[in-house]
C-alpha cells in the first residue's frame, strides 16, 4: 500500500519495507527478532511466520539492522524508492559454524550471499569503478588486491556481525578494507583484523570470490596478517595468498637504461590447510600427491588421465576438486579457477 501525504505544495510518499526471517541452523521461522532502521523513528518484530514490515518508509537509503538474542546481528544497507520486499534473510546461531571444519564459516556461504545477489533486487546493481588515487612517481601501481570495487558480504568477529550491501576493495599493504554505498563516493575504513571473512561478486566475472581472515590460521605456528582467497573448500581447502612487494628502480642514469620508478608487483602463492595450518602448496610434483595420504594413488591417477600440469593453478583447482568430493558435504564454491591477475 502507497500512502500519499500534501504538506503545502510539497507531495511526499511512503512505501513499505517486508521480509522473512529464518533460523540458518534448523530452518525454523523466526519471530521475535527486532528490525530498526538508521535515522527512522519506526521498528518492527517479526511475527510467528518469521515475517516483518515496516510501514510509511520515505524513499531514501537505509541501514537495516536486525537483531535477536543468541543469533549474529545482521547489517544491510537498503534503498527504499518503492514498496520494498527484502525476501527470506537469514540469521545464524552465534557461535555457529560448517562441522566439517572447512576453512569457510557456513554462516557466510552458504545463505545469504546468494540471495543478496540473486533474489533481492534492492541490492543488485552498482559500479565497477576502477580508478584510484594516483600513486606517487616514485612508485608505480597498487597495494588493492582488487581495484574494482565490488559489493560484498562481510562477517565480523565482533558479535559476529554480517554486513551486507556496500562496495569493498582490499588494501593488502595496510590490511584495511574500504567500504562505500552504492550512491556515494566517500569511502570508510575497517580493520581487516575485524573481519573474520568476506565474499564478494567479482564485477568482471559476476561469481562470487571468499576469503577468510589469516590470523585464525597458522604458518608454522605463527598466525598471519592478511586474507586468504578460499578457492576448494571441504576437507583440504585450496587458497591462495596475494602478496605484495616493492620492486626497486634499476634506472641507470649514466646508460639511461632501465626502469626508472619502483614498481608494485603481485604475485599468488598457493596453500592447503590442515586443521589450523596454512601449508604452501610444495612445487615439485612428486611432492605434491603424498599430502593426499591415502588417496595419493587416486590422486595420481586423477591427474594422468585427465593430463594435469601441477605448475599450472587451474590444474592444482581441479586436483584439489576432485579429492573434496570424495567427502560428504562438499559444495563447489567455483565451477572455475578465477584467474585475475594479480
């Protein structure tokens, strides 16, 4: 229902804003939970079938927030222009995660970032923007791991919070992720140490991209700055690490000769995970296939006949496939390697 009000010869609508909640762990409904909006006087519980609204919502952009004792709190920027209805949103248990003890929390996977970008039509859309601040001559390129920015999904440590329908790109050098909405061009800042992991849609490929925070891995026993691209996920994951260096100037002035400004250079680096730890994938091959352990023949196997070139990481990406699901409950993150240069 549109409601329409006159103030003088000022004509202002108001729409309403409808969703579903359920319980991510057991599929129930949930009713109870309180949905608020910044900077609007109105609130709404949801009732037994899970569903709210929120009535005479002036066209503008929102925070949704949504929260219930013992599940995460939920975040999500809306753009309320017509009546709004968000579809079934999902909420999790706090503390809940994938028994398989993959590398990637369900509670980011598995549920809602399909929906945001498939099935909520208020949060599709938005810029591939890939211009950044010019850097200094002295130094040509980019720390971002992405210059695009692309919306995104982010789980927090804190309450574990997920937040949801802002643009993001990653600043490997200072570990920080900036985040803008969709119709602004002023950026803010958060700590990756605040991020447990993310998902975003990569805006050239239109697939999804997850990566989990380092520090709740370990590299020979020390916990890691930064984030890891989850590419396999289940019983082995496959990620991989983007770093970062400086590669000098080699100018020489006297021949005129060489490269006169440092440069950025990026580079992957491939991993498994065992447990807690972060191993670099080895590069010689024979050293590759025992880490497989029991299914090191199926493995090898595997790679003969379908003609794998370990060296090459769409091949690693279909080995590290293949041996996942073998296992109950593996669920393909990528039908294909991304293969974005660095």
């Amino acid at each position: 229902m549109i409601m329409i009000f006159t103030v003088g010869n000022l004509m202002a609508q108001r729409f309403k804003v409808t969703g579903m909640l359920r319980n991510g762990a057991t599929e129930e409904l949930l009713s109870g939970a309180e949905i608020t909006m910044k900077n609007f006087a109105y609130s709404a519980l949801s009732d037994e079938s899970g569903r709210f609204f929120i009535d005479s919502v002036f066209s503008n952009n929102y925070v949704l927030n949504i929260k219930m004792n013992g599940f995460q709190s939920y975040q999500a920027q809306i753009q309320v222009s017509d009546n709004l209805n968000l579809g079934l949103i999902t909420l999790f248990p706090i503390g809940y995660e994938d028994e398989s003890g993959a590398a990637l929390q369900k509670t980011i996977r598995a549920t809602n970032i399909a929906e945001l970008f498939s099935k909520r039509p208020n949060f599709i859309g938005g810029n591939s923007i890939y211009g950044i601040p010019p850097e200094p001559k002295q130094l040509q390129g980019n720390f971002y791991l992405d210059t695009k920015w692309n919306k995104a999904s982010i789980l927090l440590y804190k309450n574990e919070e997920l937040i949801e329908g802002y643009f993001v790109r990653y600043n490997i050098n200072s570990n920080n992720l900036e985040l803008r909405s969709e119709n602004s061009d002023d950026a803010t800042t958060i700590p990756g140490l605040r991020v447990r992991n993310m998902v975003w849609i990569d805006s050239e490929h239109g697939v999804p991209r997850y990566f989990v925070n380092g520090m709740d891995f370990k590299d020979e026993g020390s916990p890691i700055a930064g984030f890891f691209e989850v590419l396999v996920d289940g019983k082995m994951p496959l990620v991989r690490r983007t770093i970062a260096s400086i590669k000098e100037s080699n100018y020489n002035q006297a021949l005129m000769v060489g490269e006169r400004d440092d440069r950025v250079v990026k580079r992957f680096v491939y991993y498994y995970i065992e447990g807690k730890n972060v191993i670099e994938i080895p590069s010689n091959k024979k050293k590759i296939f025992p880490i497989f352990g029991d299914s090191q023949t199926e493995m090898e196997a595997f790679a003969d006949a379908n003609d794998l070139n370990l060296k090459e990481p769409s091949s690693l990406f279909s080995l590290f496939t293949q041996y996942n699901s073998n296992y109950e409950g593996f669920d393909a993150l990528l039908p294909k390697l991304i293969e974005n240069q660095p």
